[in-house]
C-alpha cells in the first residue's frame, strides 16, 4: 500500500494518463478563439460517480448514445456548441 500512495497505478491512473495525452491533442487544435479556455484533463476523465445509478442499456441505446458522445466531443475539439 505504501509503494500505491508513492507512484500510483491502476485503472484510474491509466484514465489520467489517457486524458492528459487527449487533453494535449485537444490544445493542440484549439482554436483560441472559439475555445478561449484550454482545455484541462478534468475534461476527459470519465465519471463513474455520475454512474451509480447505472441500469443496463440495449445495444441500440448504446449505439445513439456513442454517436452523442462522438458528435459532442468533435464540436468541442471545433470550438462550437454541440448539443
């Protein structure tokens, strides 16, 4: 346990990793302008917090919800305000 609060390792640092490496290619192609904040890689985390109340989903929901995801994440890397 000791050497885990040292160098943390696991899932949840392999998430850090992997936000900050998208929160590098998001600055990267940041438009200042239409995106004047830079992005942090709090933007990216996953939040399973917000799935406590998680209830299984059909193949087709999944699939409508990865397409709003995707859709959201390619209006934030343009700089507009997708919904």
């Amino acid at each position: 346990m000791a050497y885990y609060e040292l160098e943390p390792f696991g899932e949840q640092r392999d998430d850090l990793r992997t936000a900050q490496l998208m929160t590098l290619q998001a600055n990267i192609h940041r438009d200042t302008k239409k995106q004047p904040r830079p992005f942090q890689a709090a933007d990216f985390m996953p939040d399973f917090e917000a799935a406590s109340d998680y209830k299984p989903r059909t193949p087709t929901e999944v699939w409508k919800d990865l397409k709003r995801k995707v859709k959201l994440t390619m209006g934030k890397l343009r700089g507009s305000k997708t919904t």
